[in-house]
C-alpha cells in the first residue's frame, strides 16, 4: 500500500491532538524530535522561559502539566557536592550526602590513561544520578597559562591535545549514566584573579590551538550535553554573551545541540544574552523571577527584542538534553552512591596519578621488613582536603590522610613517630608587598621538634605542599613559595638526615629550593578518598608509580611566559595572553628554558628502553603518518610506560612552538617484556592555524618525530618530509 505523505503541519496537528495525554512523552513510536516539538507547542511563553533560569540554586523549572520535571544540578568535577539548601548557598544539613571523593583534575590528567578518565566518569555519573541530579557541574578543563592560578587543581594541564584525549572518555563516561556533563568554563577562565572582570585578548591563532581544543573535542567527539560559559570577557565580550564564542563557534562551527548554562552570577543582560546564545541563566542573589531571564526576558519577547523563535531554540535544546539524559525514561538509569567499586576506582586513578620527581640513590621503594624507624613531618601528613576548594569541595564519605595510610602499612616492629614540622595557620607577615603565612613563634617551636626527630630515624617522610587555603576558586596565589616555612624546614631536616622523602600535597606548581638536597621528591595531588593508603603503597614499592605531569614545574616563577612577559594577572581588567601559543613547555622548550620539572616527566621503579623506531619518509596529507616504535621494560618489576610522541615543524612560514604533544600511549610491561607501539598521525596533526585563512594549514616541509619519556627525555628522533 502506497503510504500518503500528510502535510507536515496537518501531521503536527494530528500529533498534537493525539498528544494531549503525557503518555506520548514515553511513546516509543514517536521519536525524540516529533515529541520535542509536541511538547513545545502545548507551552505557554511563561512557560517556555521559566525553563531557562534558576528556580533555585541548583535547578531550573520544569512544565508539571506537561510531565517535564525540574532540571536537577550539582558540582562537582570530582564528587557530587553536599546537598545545597534550595534558596541560599548553605548546607541543606543531610546526614546521607557524604560522597566518594576522587582524585583531582590535575591527579586525573597526570595519569595519561583515557580508559581510567572513563571509568573515573562511569562513577562520578553513578554517584550522580543516586544524588538525582540531572546535571554534573564538571568536567572542567581551562588550560593552565599561569601556575599562580587558583584553579589549576582542578583542571587537566596546560596541553591541549592531552586535554582532548582525557576528557572525552570522562564526559562518556558521566553521560552514560544517564546524567548530562557541564564542560566548563567556557572560555579562558584561565585566572581566578578578578575572574568576573577581566578580559581576555589574545590571537584566533592561540584561541584555535591552544584554549578551544579541548572544548571542540567534547562536543563532536564526547557529545557532551551542557557548557557552562565563564565569568570573564573575551575580547570585549562577556562570556555568557559573547556571540562568537557561543554562537559562532559552539552552536554553529561545532554544531553543539545541547545547553548553553551560564556560571552562578555570571550573566549579565537579557537582550544581549538571549540572542549571543546562553540558554540558561543560573544565579544567586536576585529574587528568581528578576534574573534576567525571567520577567526582563518575558517583557524582551513581548517588545520584541528577542524573539519567541529564539526562546524555542532554547526550549528545544533543554528538551534535547533531558531526553538525552534520560528523564523520559521509566527505566532510567539509578546510579549507585559510595560503593566499594567507587572506592577502587578513587584508588586506581590515585595509583596511576602520583608522579616519581626524583629518586636518587633509589632510596624508594623503602623495604617494609627491614626499615626499622621512620618520622613522618607535615601538616599534610594529616590534613584532609575533600571540602575546600571551592564549589568542588565535597563531604567524603571518607579520607585516608598520609599518615593513616602509612600506619595501615607500617610492620609492627616499624617505629613511626609523628611531629607535626609546620601548621596551616591565616597568620601572616607582609614582606616587600608579599604575604608570608606563618605564626613566627609557632614556627620554630615546631620545626626543632621536627628536626630533632628527624635526625632520630633512619627515614624522613615529609608531607608538604599546598592545602585549599592556597588550591582554591576565587583567588590566585601570590607566588609559588611553599607557605608556613616549609622551605627552611626542609633544609634543616635534610641537613640531619640525607634519607629525606617529600611527597607534596598540592595540585598545582611550587618552587622547591631545595630539590638538589632532597634524594626522593613525589608528587601526590589531591589524590581523593584513598590518598593515604596510595601514598604508603608506593612508598613502599606496592604500587610502581607511573603518573607523569601534565603541567611544567619552572625554577621560579618569571620563568614561565605569562610572568616573563609581565602579562599576567593583566592592566586595566585587560590581560593579554601575548605568549600567544607558546604556553607552558611549549615557552620552555622553544626558548631554551631549564624547567625544574618538565611536561611528561615522571619515573619509574622500572626503567624502560625505547628502540626500532620506524616512520615513512615521506607521506602525502591524507595518508597520514604510520609511527612504530618498540618499549621494553628493563627493570626488575611490572609497570607502567607512557611514550609521548613529539612533532617539530622544522620549516614553517609561521612560529610554531620547538615541539608539540601528538600522541601518547600507556602501556603496562612485565619485567623483560616488549611491546610494540603504533601511532598513526593525520593532516591535523601537522597543521598550524592559518590566521589570514582562518583555517588549519599543513605546509609541506621537514618534520621531526620525537618520541621519549618526556618533552625534555626524548628517547628516540625521525625525520618525515611532507609533500
Ligand atoms: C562557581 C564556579 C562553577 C560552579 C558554580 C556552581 O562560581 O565557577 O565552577 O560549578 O559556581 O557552584
């Protein structure tokens, strides 16, 4: 039977009068397009925009009878955050929202394992949807331009390219929960210093290939349902309204579908908002109804200056997500809340994040059954950091501190003595316009103590490092001297004891003086719910580490280019990104700086060997370049290898940074073992972006393939010509 093809709108109308009931909204003949326009033609335009505003903190309302529900929020990137009070930012007192606590963004990046980033998303979502939220407030993943940035910890480095291939996994990974991820902050909150005023300028060559990968990579590749757009302006335009950043790019270059949400207080017109692309307006202070898209944007619509057509496109996009997240379905997903599997899952991205500094004379790992005395020194040996922060501080369901873990560990006949070394204190001294933490008296009772036990056993842990009065949102820090004195405290212990260990607690760069006396220096993030007992797993060879950085380690602090340059933290509420795409090692590299601890770098209890290096010598643009290389562990135990692969543009009409990270693989080797790696580079990976064009070029010439253990550890070098 020849099927007759109804007029589109006499077939919308048929729809709608055999939609009046909700039953169509689960009706699994319709699809999710029909259903979306039926609902949205029974809506009044109140209702359409009580949708795209907060009703309260954390949610934007829903159309009861219609059968759409609020739509439920949380932070945040890295535990669903307590539970918030409806109409202020206090704690709604629950006694049942205390959550599994994950290793940071810093910690997740430094494992340089996609599969984990997952599995990290799988929990985060599963936490999320028991919570029922509808709307993780996480990932985030602005790039790391300043190491002062008070938000670096919960971000993943200052490398574009590792950037895509972590968060793409992890936005899988929340989304197939059937909870939307909010990639955020959109963009270049790259400062915390008056971060809803200052404003960023800086080239489209930068903006392309430094600050948007990341982005463009989670909406086409992760498909991520939410951005949340950023407090600050780019180029003259605030974010949340910033027609180009939104519009342009976002929803028209990149073909986003789902839900502009704006930062908490972060919108800042109507008209201007409405029609730049935000599509959600969320806040704190006014009264819900005098947000900007609440009354002001129903009297815009009715006067005209937005229009019900564009209303509809928001509509329309909230509607997209809640079916995308499933809040249609009967059988939505229902998550799970502090399982022991989220607990081994904090655990294993704590393991393969921790990053092996140094370890002279192979001090590490320490032999449980023959150290017979250890003191552990530190605030950070018993400090819990889950709640501060910021917006991502959560309650821990719990928090293994350093000190606990390695009491889990110790043997019985190990003598463990604890002084405390330094103390978290807000007292400060202002030295030369720099504030200096510490209380003077305090300070030196403690440190002799410290000292005089450290000079008592034959091993030093020192737990040091940052806390969240420094790794925190709202502000930047002043400099990346370690507060409380812990510099001279380091020395004095080293001066008593050469088998000194500092592992530092902190998600972002420091200045370490000291790091020529010190033998063994770890890197332990803000490593989560289990940080404890992953600290004293490695110390003691459990674990073989195998985290690598994600973000240089400078000398000092004018060494990186946003200082160097003197551009940060900005004039005049201006700040010029003027090191234009040479951030982080890309500056070091390309301008022959020693970094103290470079990009990639992170070692071993294992050592491994890079060899057959194999790449065409010649490749034409869409072929793409097939690299091989072999890894072998020469060591005497099992771990984990990540090879980097470099490209070099050795001739080009442009600046291209010395080197730039195009793949990477994790592999885990027995000892002894072989593994052959392939990588396979495309167009892209060759190509600058072409300001005059405004598109990426590839300019035949000479490139050099590096491959190596670090940006600075290259093990291995080719050359390819391009045609
Ligand atoms: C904050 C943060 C954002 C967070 C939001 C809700 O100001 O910038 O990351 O998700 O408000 O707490």
């Amino acid at each position: 039977m020849r099927l007759i093809r109804l007029p589109g709108l006499f077939f919308l109308f048929l729809l709608i009068a055999s939609c009046t009931s909700q039953s169509f909204i689960q009706d699994k003949e319709l699809s999710v397009e029909h259903k979306i326009e039926a609902l949205l033609s029974q809506m009044t335009l109140e209702e359409k925009i009580n949708m795209t505003h907060g009703n309260t903190k954390f949610s934007t309302a829903g159309v009861a009878r219609l059968g759409i529900p609020d739509l439920m929020m949380s932070d945040g990137p890295h535990g669903v955050r307590e539970e918030i009070k409806p109409d202020s930012w206090e704690p709604a007192g629950w006694t049942n929202d205390s959550a599994s606590y994950f290793p940071t963004g810093t910690a997740l990046s430094a494992t340089w394992n996609p599969d984990l980033a997952y599995r990290f998303g799988q929990a985060l979502g599963q936490e999320a949807r028991a919570r029922d939220k509808d709307i993780i407030l996480g990932p985030g993943i602005n790039i790391m331009r300043t190491p002062l940035c008070g938000r670096n910890f919960e971000y993943m480095g200052e490398d574009p390219f590792l950037v895509t291939r972590m968060v793409v996994p992890c936005i899988k990974g929340i989304q197939e929960q059937d909870v939307a991820a909010c990639l955020k902050h959109f963009a270049l909150n790259n400062q915390e210093f008056e971060r809803n005023t200052i404003n960023a300028q800086l080239s489209e060559r930068a903006l392309q290939e430094i600050y948007l990968p990341g982005y463009e990579a989670a909406v086409k590749d992760g498909n991520v349902f939410t951005v949340m757009s950023a407090y600050n302006k780019v180029r003259g335009a605030w974010c949340s309204e910033n027609p180009y950043l939104l519009n342009d790019i976002l929803k028209k270059q990149w073909q986003f579908p789902g839900i502009v949400i704006s930062d908490w207080a972060g919108t800042h017109s109507t008209v201007e908002a409405a029609n730049a692309g935000l599509d959600i307006e969320m806040g704190t202070n006014r009264p819900y109804n005098e947000f900007y898209f609440a009354d002001p944007l129903l009297q815009a619509v009715k006067n005209g200056a937005v229009s019900e057509k564009t209303i509809d496109d928001k509509v329309r996009r909230i509607l997209t997500v809640m079916y995308k997240s499933g809040i249609f379905n009967e059988n939505r997903s229902e998550g799970s809340f502090t399982t022991q599997e989220h607990f081994d899952i904090a655990r294993k991205v704590a393991e393969e994040a921790v990053v092996l500094l140094k370890n002279d004379h192979n001090l590490l790992p320490l032999d449980k059954k023959k150290i017979k005395s250890i003191t552990v020194v530190g605030d950070n040996a018993t400090r819990k950091h889950a709640a501060g922060g910021g917006s991502s501080g959560l309650k821990a369901l719990y928090e293994i501190t350093p000190l606990h873990g390695l009491k889990n560990k110790i043997s019985a006949d190990t003598k463990l003595k604890f002084a405390q070394g330094y103390k978290r204190t807000t007292k400060f001294t202002w030295n030369k316009g720099v504030l200096n933490f510490f209380d003077a008296d305090e300070a030196e009772q403690l440190r002799k103590e410290a000292v005089a036990a450290a000079g008592e056993s034959e091993v030093v842990i020192v737990f040091a490092g940052l806390n969240h009065d420094f790794d925190t949102e709202g502000t930047d820090r002043q400099n990346l001297v370690l507060p409380y004195q812990q510099d001279l405290l380091i020395k004095e212990i080293c001066d008593v004891n050469p088998n000194t260990i500092v592992v530092l607690i902190s998600g972002s760069p420091v200045e370490m003086p000291w790091h020529k006396q010190v033998p063994v220096i770890v890197q332990g993030w803000y490593a989560g719910m289990e940080a404890g007992n992953v600290f004293a797993d490695i110390l003691f060879g459990d674990v073989n580490p195998s985290g690598k950085l994600t973000f240089t380690f400078p000398e000092q602090l004018e060494d990186s280019p946003a200082h160097s340059l003197g551009t940060y933290p900005g004039q005049d509420l201006n700040s010029d990104y003027s090191e234009d795409i040479l951030v982080g090692y890309r500056w070091f590299d390309t301008k022959k700086i020693n970094p103290l601890f470079a990009f990639g770098h992170g070692l071993s209890y294992s050592s491994f060997q890079y060899s057959d290096l194999k790449l065409k010598a010649k490749i034409s643009p869409e072929e793409g370049l097939q690299v091989s290389v072999n890894i072998r562990n020469s060591g005497d135990r099992p771990g984990y290898e990540t090879a980097q692969l470099y490209l070099q543009d050795v001739e080009c009409s442009v600046i291209r940074p010395d080197k730039e990270l195009k793949a990477f693989e994790k592999v885990y080797l027995q000892p002894g073992e072989t593994k052959n790696i392939k990588f396979n580079l495309k167009s892209k990976a060759f190509s600058f972006f072409d300001e005059k064009e405004m598109q990426w070029k590839e300019e035949p010439g000479l490139f050099k393939v590096h491959v190596g253990s670090s940006s600075r550890d290259i093990r291995l070098s080719g050359d390819v010509l391009i045609d």
